[in-house]
C-alpha cells in the first residue's frame, strides 16, 4: 500500500496505464486583508522641516496656534455631546427604576452614564490644554518677533548674504 498524503485516500491499485499526475500551480497565498478603514485626513503643521527664518517660524507658530483653534472648536463639540449623552443616559435609568426593570440594569445604566460625565470632564480637560497651548503659541510668536522683527528688516535690506553664525567670534 502506498502511504497516504493529506486527507485524501491512498490510490487504488489499477491496471489502467499511468497517466502522469497533473503539476499544481502556484499555491494562492492568503487571502488579502480588508481594506483598512479610511481615516480623515488632517492637516497638521510639520516643525522640523529644516526651514528656520524669521518667516517661517512665524508661519509655523500660526500654524500651530490655527490648529489648536480648530482642536478647540471640535472639543466644544465632543464635550457636549458627552454631556447630552450623559443626561440621557440618566434619564433612561430613571426610566428604567421607574419600569421596576432588574436593578442590575437601572445600575449598569447608571455606570455608563457616570463613565460618560468622567469622559466629558476629560474632554473639558483636553479643551482647556489647547486652549492655553492656542494661547501660548500666540505669546511665542509675538516675543519672537519683538526679538527678531528688526534683525529680518536688517537682513532682508542687505543685498549680501549675512556670515554664518560664530563667524566673528574668534
């Protein structure tokens, strides 16, 4: 008897001639993953781009303080639908206690509504921290150019290029 490969059954013994075993083609490889789900793309300042002058870290400090505008607004958003969610919920375990339902779910009811106020304070969190960072890019880019306003206007005036820094310091 000849040994069995797989599952399949040994061959029966036969007097037919032997027709030659057809070859297997490539063996399909595993099925592709699904499409990964799509997110939102945003657009977000890049601050290590090598570019360093005066006008250009003024530009980036908008950027930052624009996209902390835009954090702001959606936070506002986020932390009161987390509220709304929160105060409905609360309304359906009330309901829920006054439909004499199991007290296990007027209690797990009561947990979620609890656990969505803890989310909406950390939301009102996340909102205050970008807030003050809006506020602070803001300072920044006022102090860098109270300090570097006239030195752009000097080096923008010339019509060489100014020496590298350290190049006086002997």
């Amino acid at each position: 008897m000849e040994p069995q490969t797989g599952n399949l059954p040994a061959p029966a013994a036969s007097t037919a001639p032997a027709v030659p075993a057809p070859t297997p083609g490539p063996t399909p490889g595993p099925s592709p993953a699904p499409p990964a789900r799509r997110r939102r793309k945003t657009r977000v300042p890049v601050l290590a781009d090598g570019e360093h002058g005066y006008e250009d870290v003024q530009r980036k400090l908008d950027q930052v303080a624009q996209a902390m505008s835009t954090a702001t607004r959606n936070l506002v958003q986020i932390d009161k639908r987390l509220r709304r969610t929160a105060e409905e919920t609360g309304k359906v375990a009330d309901d829920a206690a006054y439909a004499e339902l199991d007290t296990v779910f007027v209690e797990l009811t009561l947990e979620v509504g609890k656990a969505q106020q803890e989310a909406a304070a950390a939301a009102r969190r996340v909102l205050e921290a970008a807030r003050e960072a809006k506020k602070a890019a803001i300072a920044a880019k006022r102090a860098h150019r109270r300090m570097y306003a006239a030195l752009d206007r000097v080096r923008r005036g010339r019509k060489h290029r100014t020496p590298k820094p350290g190049f006086f310091a002997g």
